[in-house]
C-alpha cells in the first residue's frame, strides 16, 4: 500500500510538474540558422542528425534518413525517440507527389472502450497513463521499414550499422537530460520497482552505452520489420507484457500494419499546406484556423501583436472545440471533413468574433455542420540532395511514455491509450477534451495532435516543420509559419520566437514566461482574456527546414531542446 501511495504522488507530481527543464531562449535578430547547399537533417539530438545526415551524404534518400535518424533519436533521446511508440511521416517527393504514412500505436484487441472506469463509471486515476495497461501496439519499427521499403534507395542493414554502433559506443549525456533524468528517478523506480539503465547518477558529460537496445537493433536489421512483430524480440517483449499485467499479444504485434493515407492539403495565400490527416487532428485544425485568420491582415497587425494574438486565440478556440467532438480514427468513425474545412463554415464559426471582448468559452462548442457544403513527442525534418522532404513527428506520448521500460530491449513503452476519450467529455493528461469519436476500440487508432506539415510556395517545396508539445503542437506549427510568411523572420528566428497557445478548455491564454511584453498581457487582461504563464516553460521544441530563395536550405533548430541541425 504504501509503494502504491508512492507511485500515485509522485505521477501526480510527474504529469503536473515534469517538463523539459529548459527554458525559452532570449529572442534571435537577424538571425540565420545553419546554412546548406545539399541536404539537411534537423532532429531533438545532434547525434541523430548527424547519422541522417551522413545516411544521405552516402547516396541515401529522406526515407532512408527517417530510418536512420529516428533509430538514433531512439539511442540518445528516450525520452520521447522510440522503438515502443508511433508516429506520422507527411512527404513531398522532387516531383511535387505528396502523401502521407500513418505508423499511430493501436489499441489492443481486448481493448474496451470503458476499460479505464471504476463501477461507478468514473476514470480510475492513472491507469491509462501509467504502466502496462496504458500501452498500446508500437508502430514506429513499421513505419521506418514501411517508408523505407517504398521510397528507399540502401540496404537496411547500411542504414543501421553507424546507429548500432552509436547505441554499443554510447553518447554523452546533456546539462538538459541529466535535469530530466533525475526529475523522473523516483517514478522511474516506483514504476519499474528497480533502478534502470537511465538513472540519477547520471551527469552531464557521462557517456552512456545501451547494449541491450544495441542487440534489439542488431536484430532488426538481420531479420527485418518482422523480427519486432512476430520474432525473437516480438516474443521477449510479450513476455514482459504478461509479466506486467498487459492485455497485448503476439496477435496483436502480428496484426499491426502502418497505413498510408491522404494527407490534409490547402491554401493560405501563395502557400499550399500539405499536413498529416486523422487520426491526427493536426492537419484538419491547422486548416480550419489558417482559414480563419486569413481574412485578417496579420503582417499590418505586427508580430505577436495585441489583434494578431486576438485573431490567432479565437480562431484556435473554435478548431479546439470541433477537434473533440468531430476527430477520431476515419476507419471507425465518419469525419466531415469537407465541411469542417470549407470556407463556408468557417466564415460562420468566426462571425461572432470582435476585437473589444473575447468570446465566451461558454458559447462556443463544436459547429453544427448541417446545411454546409462540404507532451512527449519529438519532430524531425529532412530535406534530401534529390529534393524529396520529410516532415516526421514520432512520440511515446507523456515524458518517457507509460514509464516501463524493457530491460531486456533496452527501450520505454508508450502510455498512447491515454489519448483515446477514457470518458467523453473528461480531459486526458493534455486537458484536451474527447467524445465519442475517440472511444476506444480494439485496433483502433488514438487521436492525436501530432503535425507534421511541408509547405510549397506558388508550387515550389518551401518549408517542412513540425514540433512535440502535446496539444500545442499545432498552435507551435501555426506560429512558426506566420513568423515566416508574415513576419519575414528567418527560419532561425521563427523557432526562437516566443509562443503562446489557446485549445478552447481549459479557458486560458498559455503563454512562454518572461518573453512577452508587460503592456501586452496587461493589455489582453484588460480585455477579458486569463494569461496563464505559469504553466509550461516552454510552447514547443520546433524544428524545420526554409528553402531559400537562392537554393540553398536553412535550418531553424528550436534551442528549447537540444536540437540541431546538420547538413551538407
């Protein structure tokens, strides 16, 4: 009773309190990021990027350095790199072809959709976010071989070797992940009931090897996408499934297929918008609110401005609103999507908007359709020497996923159940709200906020972006590239610039600390707006790549995280 007592103090202490403890970098002036002729590879760890980028440097293509860059963000980045995860791939090939891969975890196939209430139908605390009963079905050793075996030029066993040897030869542990580390040590033990491989004696400068993670990977690339599904490593990892208390299976490793979908494609200006469909809710928001503000002239209005904010929030309300009820997996449920996105029905979502006072929560929900025409995550871009782009949000969902980790594979499990709806109307570890359409279901699909985004401007490839953070992913994306298109900031700049966020519950402005201007928030106040700049010290960790109007590339690097940028 009294390690159980423990365990739940300190998740709750965890998933109200353990954030990337960084803090928002001073604003960047005319600034440029890392400049390249060729290609460029921007990920959370320097390490990762450099393995991608020398995978291309090697004749290798964007998805031949998806594998190998994510691969390595698995090695050096566990808090939210993963074999154990899921994640979405959006692309532009050198002939404009753009489409999209859906490698989203599932639910297990005895999943049921009130698995996470107590007799009295209310959410037992911590369940779908902690331990075994959280996880669901891993998709990101699909989704690389899935991309990989399409579009890929090297052999898998190329592509793996420099990150096999990265994982036996270790990395040197950073200032930000030692701070991470040790927030986590004490969850850590009370969930695994022992001291893991990433532990508090670990400090800045250390180097850290992960031989079983090593051996995981060795085997993947022996035998292949099926080796994680059905083979040795499929077997150890239900093994421990079932030691834990889990409900997954050899069927339901063996079932899991990543899927390609269409990607969410529209105009803003001169600029086409091609971002990841459902079950990412990222595409189909940043769609709705683009089209909301566009009306609006943002660059007259200035820069994170007192009516830029305004148009920005109330637009990010309504797609919030619509995001819960209409959202869920399009191979269960049926999405309007042609009328959520249509001009139609955002001009009327927008019509009680006003400069004098902000709309109230309590008058906004999810639009009536009818009568119309139709947290922790990491993000990486790749922008090849053929001119294919990637944009590739992967994640285990909260900080190091459901806490568990696989001694013998040398990886953390996702917590993903919790991003289904537990309890429609309930909020999920984010404060995001659901409804029937994210139920859960077995081998269903959890919504999610991940949006991994690639911009053409009057046809050419532009820009590819994207960014963890949970439910601001989306307002992260959204401001990077107003700072572009707009504020004609570079692409250095854009990343650095502080950000702010609003997802219609809970009724708040979220805003970086200490980085915007005092008149400001006094001014928003004033209006009627709360200001919360307590919350999170960080909006997004975003990472992406401009082409600019010479030819060359440039990398925004979001110094938040450890990011970096490396090209050729």
């Amino acid at each position: 009773m009294k390690h159980l007592f423990t365990l739940l103090f300190l998740s709750t202490l965890c998933f109200t309190s353990c954030k990337e403890n960084v803090t928002t970098p001073e604003p960047v002036a005319n600034k440029r990021g890392i400049i390249t002729q060729n290609a460029m590879v921007v990920s959370a760890r320097k390490e990762a990027s450099q393995i991608g980028s020398d995978i291309l440097k090697m004749g290798g293509n964007a998805f031949d350095a998806m594998m190998a860059t994510e691969m390595a963000l698995a090695v050096t980045y566990p808090y939210a790199g993963n074999l154990g995860g899921g994640g979405f791939l959006v692309y532009r090939l050198a002939d404009g072809t753009k489409g999209a891969l859906d490698y989203r975890e599932k639910a297990p196939l005895a999943a049921t959709k009130n698995m996470y209430l107590d007799e009295d139908g209310e959410v037992i605390k911590n369940k779908s976010t902690i331990g075994s009963m959280a996880v669901g079905i891993p998709g990101t050793i699909a989704g690389i071989f899935e991309a990989q075996k399409r579009f890929g030029k090297l052999e898998v066993a190329t592509i793996l070797k420099p990150v096999i040897e990265l994982a036996k030869n270790g990395y040197h542990i950073t200032e930000k992940q030692e701070k991470r580390i040790a927030s986590y040590d004490s969850l850590f033990k009370a969930v695994n009931g022992k001291t893991i491989l990433y532990n508090n004696s670990l400090k800045a400068g250390d180097k850290i090897s992960n031989k079983e993670l090593a051996s995981t990977l060795q085997r993947i690339s022996d035998y292949g996408r099926d080796e994680f599904y059905k083979g040795e490593t499929a077997k150890k990892l239900v093994k421990y499934f079932q030691a834990k208390g889990s409900i997954i299976t050899m069927e339901d490793l063996a079932k899991y297929e990543a899927k390609w979908r269409d990607p969410v494609s529209f105009q803003y200006d001169n600029l086409t918008v091609t971002s990841m469909s459902p079950p990412s809710s990222g595409g189909i928001c940043l769609n709705q609110i683009m089209t909301m503000i566009e009306p609006f002239n943002l660059k007259e209005y200035g820069h994170n401005s007192l009516k830029t904010i305004q148009v920005m929030v109330e637009a990010e309300k309504r797609a919030y609103a619509d995001r819960g009820y209409y959202l869920g997996d399009p191979d269960f449920v049926e999405i309007p999507l042609e009328t959520l996105t249509s001009d139609v029905y955002l001009q009327e979502r927008m019509q009680n908007f006003s400069f004098k006072s902000p709309t109230p929560i309590d008058s906004i929900s999810h639009g009536k359709i009818e009568g119309y025409e139709s947290d922790e995550t990491t993000h990486y871009s790749i922008v090849d020497s053929f001119g294919n782009a990637i944009a590739v949000t992967t994640t285990i969902n909260g900080g190091y996923g459901s806490l568990l980790y696989v001694d013998e594979l040398g990886f953390f499990l996702n917590n993903e159940m919790d991003d289904f709806s537990s309890k429609p109307g309930t909020p999920n570890y984010y404060g995001l709200i659901g409804a029937e359409a994210n139920s859960i279901a077995p081998e269903k699909r959890m919504l999610s906020s991940m949006t991994p985004t690639i911009l053409e401007k009057d046809g050419e490839f532009y820009m590819t972006l994207g960014t963890p953070g949970g439910s601001t992913i989306i307002t992260s994306v959204l401001q990077t590239i107003l700072n572009v298109h707009e504020f004609e900031l570079t692409m250095q700049e854009a990343v650095s610039a502080p950000r702010f966020h609003n997802q219609w519950l809970p009724d708040e402005i979220r805003m970086e600390p200490n980085s915007f201007d005092r008149k400001l928030v006094d001014d928003l106040t004033a209006l009627g707006y709360h200001v919360n700049e307590s919350r999170s010290p960080i909006i997004g960790i975003v990472n992406g790549i401009l082409m600019l109007e010479d030819g060359t590339l440039e990398g925004g690097a979001d110094h938040r995280g450890d990011d970096t940028a490396v090209g050729f």
